[in-house]
C-alpha cells in the first residue's frame, strides 16, 4: 500500500536522547566523523574518525533538533556553521536544524537537515557544509541527504531487509546516486588540433629529460643531490604510495618547479616534508619549466582551480579561510606492460593533485570507480585520502601524465 504523508504526519519523530550515526546516502561506507584536533565536520571512511551524534528536540512542536557528540570527552560538543565559510564544524554553540524525514525502515530515517535560514546541510565532497537549495544543482540534491542509524545499546541498529514490494515513493527504488568523489574533465583542450600539438610537446619534453636524467634510488638523503649537475638533468625516481604501492610497478617521476617558479617558505617547508622529495635531495633537485611549456602548464592550473571551484570541491568555495596553491609539478612515466597497484599518497605529498594525461591511455580507479584517462584529459582528486590505481598502458609504449600538486595555503 502506498504511502502518504502530509506536513502534520512524518514516517518518524525524534525523540531527545536518540542517537545516531549519519551516513551519507549517495556514498553509504562514509559516515559523518572528524580527526582529532579538527573542528570541521566531515564525511569519513575510516570507523575511528566516525562518531555517533544525540539529538536534542527543540521545543514542543517537534519540528526543530539539535545535534552534539554522544559522548563528549568533557563539555558537550554541538554540531554548528561557521559564518563566513557555511562550514559544519564542533564547537559549544549548538545550531538549530529542521529535518526533512523523506522516509523510515524500522530505525534508519532517511533525512535532509534545513537551517533556519532556509539552506540544506550537504557534503561538498568530504566537507560538510550548508548550501542555498538549487534545484539545478544536482551535487546538492545528491549529497543533501542524509541516513541516520540509530544506536540501540551499545551497537548501531543494522540495516532493516524490507520483503515489500517498492513503490513509487519509497528510497528502495530511487536511482543509484553515483556522483564520483573526483573530477573527470574529458576534453581540457576543445580545439583537437591544439590539444594534439600541446600534449606532442609534452611529450618531447619529458622524453628529453628522461634520456638524460640521473636516477637515483629511494634513500633518506642522497649524496651530491645539490649539485648543478642534478638541477640541469634532474632527477628520476621511483614512485611509492602511502597506502603500500611498491616499486614493481616500476614508476618513476622526475619533478619541476611551479611556472613562476616562485615557492613561499612556508609552502617549501610543506614540499620538503614529502617523502619522495626529501629522499631525493629536496627542492633543489627540481628543474625550471621553459617557457613554452610553462604556459600549458599554468592553463591546467587556472582550468583545475576552476573546476574545483564550480562544483565546490576540496574545499574550494567562497570565503574560505585557505586556498588552493600549486606547489610542483611531477611528471610521471608508467612503461609498457606496468600498472600501478591500488594505494594512497603520503600525507605531505600534497592536498589535491591534478593528473592531465598527454601520452597513451589507461584506467585510473579512485574508490571503485574507473574511468579511461587518454591524451587532453585530466582528473582532480585527494590522492592521501582515496585508494587510486592505475591499469596498463592500453597503447604501446609508455604512459606520460603531468600530476599538478595543490596545497593548502592559509590567509
């Protein structure tokens, strides 16, 4: 039987006291949580930075709630908006919302969270913010809604399996929502023919390099890596993620300053912490972009941040405390026959890496999805927070991307 409810009957009533973990409903592993000393709410993966919210009930006629931390290590922690930023973040003021009970199975309450000002609660990527409702915004229609679970004890409730059959309203038989977690920008260049010359270009210049570059292996300082002979050839090196990559993939990278060549040093001492930087010989090491391709260079820049921007990603929207600086560029070879096995960056590698593919094709994966990356095309993800792999070249002969690294620089 279907259905129906009017605004004076919802599928669900809070009660003050309950609590709940929020999941996020277009991407169900990942539950509203935090990293310690971070006052930004966010979506995670990992079940140590998840946590489980109470729900206070404003006032007697039911429609307004509060959240806070179930158990807050001393005071009560709320969950509220910071003012410039729209930004969900912990703190003591507590914010009212007004929820949106779209439907209910047994304890899990699918729900979208209003403001009193009439914006909805979403996950901009993995930041939670509040967000003017657009009905022409379909990332926000996508990434408002919100699955609360129920704790019942000590353990949250499980799934409910329903043996009805759906109906029309019911969340059984809504579509999929599968928005990825990164941006796929499938034609950077609409002119072909300049996109052809420009990746062509790339391609002579890193073949260049890679004939006479020096490679050097992974060590914690190398010997001489300071010497005008390493900055004229540069310096080849094997690639290695966080998340247990090995160098069988036989990956290696060479890396050049930004197109300005500009490095504030705050933004070094960041670049220095990097792993694959510092065994190499740091900074130092890197070589000078020539002016041609400086210029692509920058045009990827400037076409990423506004990517990001558009479609309010990584934290790039307006009235933010921080942006998004490009700090270096690695150029990275995958030879014939090689892939790269699922892993995660290091945490210093950067905060935002922006791969634009010039030469061959293959299948990158970021947390399940794929998508097949050829020449003039470019992907932007956080590649320290998302499992990321690589397929085979699908061509033959090596596979050359330019991974332009984004970090956070504070106002």
């Amino acid at each position: 039987m279907k259905r129906k409810f009017n605004e004076c009957q919802l599928p669900y009533t809070f009660i003050d006291g309950d609590q709940f973990l929020i999941q996020s409903y277009n991407f169900p592993q990942y539950m509203w949580g935090f990293r310690s000393e971070d006052r930004s709410l966010t979506i995670v993966r990992n079940k140590r930075h998840q946590h489980c919210f109470r729900i206070t009930v404003s006032g007697n006629s039911q429609k307004s709630i509060t959240l806070s931390l179930a158990n807050p290590q001393f005071s009560p922690v709320y969950v509220g908006i910071e003012e410039d930023s729209s930004e969900a973040i912990l703190g003591p003021n507590r914010c009212p919302f007004i929820p949106e009970v779209t439907d209910c199975i047994g304890t899990t309450v699918f729900v979208k969270l209003q403001t009193k000002d009439g914006k909805y609660l979403r996950h901009s990527n993995y930041l939670i913010r509040a967000d003017e409702y657009c009905e022409n915004d379909r990332p926000l229609l996508q990434d408002s809604m919100w699955v609360f679970k129920k704790r019942q004890g000590r353990s949250i409730a499980s799934w409910p399996i329903s043996t009805a059959p759906s109906t029309p309203h019911s969340t059984a038989c809504q579509p999929l929502l599968d928005r990825p977690l990164f941006i796929h920008v499938d034609k950077c260049f609409k002119d072909e023919d300049m996109s052809r010359r420009i990746c062509k270009e790339m391609d002579d210049y890193i073949e260049t390099y890679l004939l006479k570059s020096k490679e050097k292996p992974r060590s914690e300082r190398i010997p001489g890596a300071h010497s005008d002979d390493c900055q004229h050839k540069g310096v080849i090196y094997s690639l290695q993620g966080a998340g247990g990559m090995s160098m069988d993939a036989r990956a290696t990278a060479i890396s050049t300053y930004r197109p300005d060549g500009e490095m504030s040093e705050h933004l070094r001492d960041r670049i220095e912490q990097a792993t694959t930087v510092r065994s190499r010989g740091g900074v130092q090491t890197f070589l000078t972009l020539p002016d041609p391709i400086a210029k692509t260079v920058s045009r990827l820049e400037k076409m990423a941040l506004a990517r990001m921007k558009k479609m309010k990603m990584f934290g790039m929207i307006t009235r933010r405390s921080f942006e998004l600086t490009l700090g270096f560029c690695e150029w990275v070879t995958l030879p014939h026959g090689s892939d790269i096995v699922p892993h995660r960056d290091g945490g210093n590698d950067c905060d935002v890496a922006a791969i634009f593919a010039f030469k061959n094709q293959a299948d990158v994966t970021v947390e399940g999805t794929t998508v097949r990356l050829g020449p003039g095309q470019m992907y932007i993800f956080e590649p320290q927070k998302y499992t990321h792999s690589v397929s085979k070249p699908i061509q033959e002969g090596p596979r050359h991307v330019i991974a332009l690294r984004f970090f956070r620089t504070y106002n």
